[in-house]
C-alpha cells in the first residue's frame, strides 16, 4: 500500500476525541504522544490509572502503519483488543493461546496494513521468524508495556524483556516507547540502559494517589477484622480484597459470603470459564467484592473500586503500589488497608530463604520485603514513605492512619533484652532453638505441655516478661523481626540473633516500637 498522505492522516487531538471521546489529554499524555508522533522515544513511569494506554494507541492510529505492543500479559490482550475494536479501531494480538488459522489470519492482516495495533507476547519478539516477519511490514512504533519486567533488580523481572533491547538496533528509524508503573531510580535506569533509550525523552508522573487513604494494621483475627472493615467502610461498595494463597482466598471468600458479602473468589487455579464470568459480574454489578490472587486486577479498568484490602502482606513496595493502585482510579475517596502480622514476616522471609535461584536474587527478595516491612512499621506518614521509596519527596499527607492518627511510639529497649537473652540462654545453656510462640510461654511463664516437658520454668528469663500481654509480644517479636535485631530460620521458624541484636543486648541500641492500635481499640471503638 502507498502511504498515506501526511494531510489525511489526523491529528493527534482529532483522534483522542473522535476514536477515544475525550476532550483533552491528561497531565503528561499530550507531550508524550507527541514525542512519539514525532519519532522520538520516551521512557513513561506514570501510576496506575494515570492513562498510559493512550500514550502509545494515540500515535500508533496518528502514525502511518502498525503499533506494535508487547505486553507480557496474555491474558489481558484479548481485552484490550477487544475494547479497541468497539471504539472502531483496528486491533489484533499474537499470542500462544491462538490456533494457527486465527494467527494466520492476524499476520495477514499485519502485511496488508490493515492494522493499527498488533498487541505481541514478548517471547515471540525474541525469535528470529516473528522479527522477519514483523519486518515484512510497515510498523509505527513498538511500545513496550510493563517496561520495568526488563529489571533484574525490579519485582517482576520477565527474561524475556531482555531481548528487546535488540529492537533499536534493528528498527533504529521506528520510535519506540517504554511504560511502567514502577518507578525506583534503580528500575528506571535499568530500563534505560537495557532497552537501549539514551535518547528518549523521559516523562516521570507524580507517583501520589492523593485520594487513596493508606492504612496498615497489625493482624489479629484477620478474617473478622476484614468484615468489621468492609461493613464499616465499604458496605455495597466495590472492592478487591488479595490473599497469597488460593486456600486463604477460597476461605476468605466464603467467610465474607456467610457475613452477607457478595465475595467472589478469583485465583488461577479456578477454571477460566468461572474466571471470566467473575471478572464480568465485578465489572457489571455494583457492589462485589473480588477474593483474589496477585493474578486479579492486572489491567482490569474498573474506576470505581472504593477499597482494596491486603489481608497477607504484599512482598514488594512496588506490588503493594500497584495493587492498592487499583483503588479509586476515578478519583474518589478510597481506602487501602493492609492487616499484616507477626506469622507473615516469618513465611515471607521462609519463602525467600528456600526459592530456588542464585543469591543475589534472595538478596533482592529480602530487601524488597525490608521495604515493605519499613512501610508497615514506620511511625511516619505512610505516603511520604511510600513516595521517598519512589524518589519523590513529599510532606505527610493528612491521609493515611499516621497522619490521621499519630502512633504512640514506646520504649521496647527493655522486652527486646529480655527476649533476646532468653533466645541467648536457651542456645547457650540447652542449644535450643524455639519460635515466636514457646519463647513467649516462657516470657509469659505460661505453663503448657512444652515448657513441662524441657523443663523450661527452670529459666532465668521465666516469666519476666509477664507485664505485656501475648499480643504485645507477638508485635514486638514482629517489629524486631522488621528491624532485623531479630532473624528467623529454618523450615520451623525459629528465632535466633543477628548480627545487630548485641547493640540491643548491650543497650547501645534503643528500641522504639510503634504502639499498636488494639490496645487503644480493645474496647471495640475503632476510630473513625
Ligand atoms: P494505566 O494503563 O496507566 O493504568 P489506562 O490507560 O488504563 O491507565 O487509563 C486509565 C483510565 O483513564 C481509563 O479508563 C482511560 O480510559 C482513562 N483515560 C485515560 N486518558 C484519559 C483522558 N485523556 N481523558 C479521559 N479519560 C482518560
Ligand atoms: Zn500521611
């Protein structure tokens, strides 16, 4: 086919109002899609919801041939296919889910230069055949979706990101742009770098939600605190509730139902089918509540999510963002709440001990999480700390549960000596290791089969620790944990030193512990 003729071919503005309805850009998205109309790169770290997708569609139906889209969930293409073609825009995907007649079809289509966007799957871009393909056509611009799975150091690093760092040197003429919503420094120049963009323009968003409320809690009775929380705030209202496992969503789920909470669970063990007629009913109905697995929410548009609760705690700062991200994208109030406990900081820190790979990966895997537990435990504003973690400095915010309601702060200088000498005595004197629960008996000097049964009364710490209550306990063996004055280890979980726990055995080091709420809250008031 000729190319089109430059005057015939619309604007930039003439396509985001007559294809897309909208009557102007948001924040960035006009320079953005300029740069591109014009030919040049752009690396995009814009939040969730900030409008991204336009970024690249814009110039892909502005400029003369296909946009090529690799985006790395296959799931989500046939959706955001689909939502092209209902507005009139000519939009296909490759993917492995397909039978050779459809994708026969779909690279046909491509070589006549029938399409605006071509979404690809981004192992298909490593091979040889889909580059001498893809090369046989005419192409607009390659858009690189969830830019930061190119990140070794990142959350959700893709190996086969890695590949497509070749695109510059093979298509030096055709723009290409790179989007995420994960913005550390670090990530970002790692996109940078292995994407090959030194030239492009970078456009950085505020990464601030200002009308999500962040509230974390420690974890009681997390089932019960989750429907106290949804009937108190989110009654009839939309929400997304995540848990790690499939069993915790399948028992959440029932649990909300038998309290009178349309729950429905979501996690890739159910049939997909079932999957999608879910994701249809929380998109349609008003009022449901989706159980789910990190694998919900991924590019599912629904602007009117009210609340999104994290009853395990998340592994990364940046999947946190993300997933509480998909609160309030129409920018209403909206809350995330995180109910976090001592047993999720063990299993986390067990999960990243025993996962298969090299050392440095459970190095990240450790520091991703000691972010996301300095999050939990800092006496500060939530956000200021959330926005820091991205580089962006800010004043606390007036709308998160610390700046809405200051934390006590306490000295816990004196129950961490006392628990680290008891774990000290039981090495020395019996070389015995215990977890969390057993080393409070003792403190406690609570007698059960097990301290009966090693003589554990016998202890110089017996007891001492009887002034705090077992929940107390628990949040101090939680925020040592955070801190890393205390370690845990093995497949049980037993608690040891580490290499700082001395300053504190010392009392070189004080101990400051964020007062928790329950005690404040235990006559069942909670704030409003
Ligand atoms: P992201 O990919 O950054 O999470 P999306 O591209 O899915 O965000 O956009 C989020 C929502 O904002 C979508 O409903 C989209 O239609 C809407 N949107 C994006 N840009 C605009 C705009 N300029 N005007 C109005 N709505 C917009
Ligand atoms: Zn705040």
């Amino acid at each position: 086919l000729p190319p089109t003729p430059t005057a015939l071919r619309p604007t930039a503005s003439e396509v985001l109002s007559r294809v897309f309805g909208f009557d102007s850009f948001r924040g960035e998205q006009e320079a953005i899609v300029d740069q591109v109309v014009a030919g040049g790169d752009a690396v995009v770290l814009m939040p969730t919801g900030g409008g991204k997708s336009l970024c690249y569609q814009v110039p892909s139906i502005v400029r003369e041939g296909t946009g090529v889209v690799i985006s790395p969930l296959i799931a989500l293409m046939q959706d955001q296919v689909d939502a092209l073609l209902a507005v009139g825009v000519s939009a296909a995907f490759l993917n492995s889910t397909q039978s050779a007649e459809e994708r026969d079809r779909v690279e046909r289509a491509y070589l006549a230069g029938e399409l605006d966007l071509l979404y690809v799957a981004p192992e298909r871009l490593g091979s040889e055949s889909t580059k001498r393909f893809l090369a046989n056509g005419r192409i607009a611009l390659f858009a690189i979706d969830e830019a930061h799975c190119v990140s070794q150091w990142g959350h959700d690093f893709r190996p086969d990101y890695l590949s497509l760092g070749d695109l510059a040197e093979r298509w030096p003429d055709v723009p290409r742009i790179a989007l995420t919503a994960t913005a550390t420094d670090a990530t970002h120049r790692e996109i940078t770098d292995r994407l090959h963009l030194s030239k492009a323009r970078h456009f950085v968003a505020s990464f601030d939600r200002p009308n999500i409320q962040y509230r974390i809690v420690p974890k009681n009775e997390p089932r019960k605190q989750l429907v106290d929380f949804i009937r108190k705030e989110g009654a009839g209202q939309a929400g997304i509730v995540y848990a790690l496992s499939r069993n915790t969503v399948e028992k959440t789920a029932a649990h909300l139902q038998a309290n009178g909470i349309t729950a429905l669970p979501y996690h890739a063990g159910l049939d997909a089918s079932l999957r999608q007629r879910t994701q249809s009913r929380f998109l349609r109905e008003d009022g449901i509540v989706i159980v789910a697995t990190i694998a919900f929410g991924m590019g599912i548009d629904k602007p009117d999510v009210r609340f999104v609760a994290h009853i395990d705690l998340p592994k990364s700062v940046e999947g946190y963002y993300q997933e509480t991200g998909r609160a309030g994208r129409d920018g209403e109030a909206s809350v995330a709440w995180l109910a976090y406990g001592l047993q999720d900081v063990v299993q986390l820190r067990r999960m990243i001990d025993e996962s298969p790979g090299d050392l440095a990966h459970r190095r990240r895997m450790a520091a991703h999480l000691d972010a996301m537990l300095a999050l939990c435990e800092t006496v500060e504003c939530r956000r200021r700390n959330l926005l820091s973690y991205f580089g962006q400095p800010s004043e606390p915010c007036g709308n998160c549960d610390t700046c809405l309601d200051p934390p006590a702060v306490w000295d816990g200088t004196i129950p961490a000596q006392k628990l680290l000498s008891t774990i000290v005595r039981l090495k020395r004197e019996r070389n015995q290791e215990f977890g969390a629960g057993h080393l409070i008996d003792i403190l406690r000097g609570k007698t059960t089969a097990r301290t009966s049964q090693h003589s554990h009364e016998t202890i110089a710490t017996w007891g001492i620790g009887a002034d705090l209550s077992e929940q107390q306990w628990r949040g101090v063996v939680r925020q040592l944990l955070a801190k890393r004055l205390l370690a845990t280890r093995g497949e049980y979980g037993t608690l040891g030193l580490t290499e700082s726990s001395a300053e504190v055995l010392s009392g070189s080091m004080p101990v400051p512990m964020r007062t928790e709420p329950e005690r404040r809250a235990s006559s069942g008031s909670a704030r409003r």
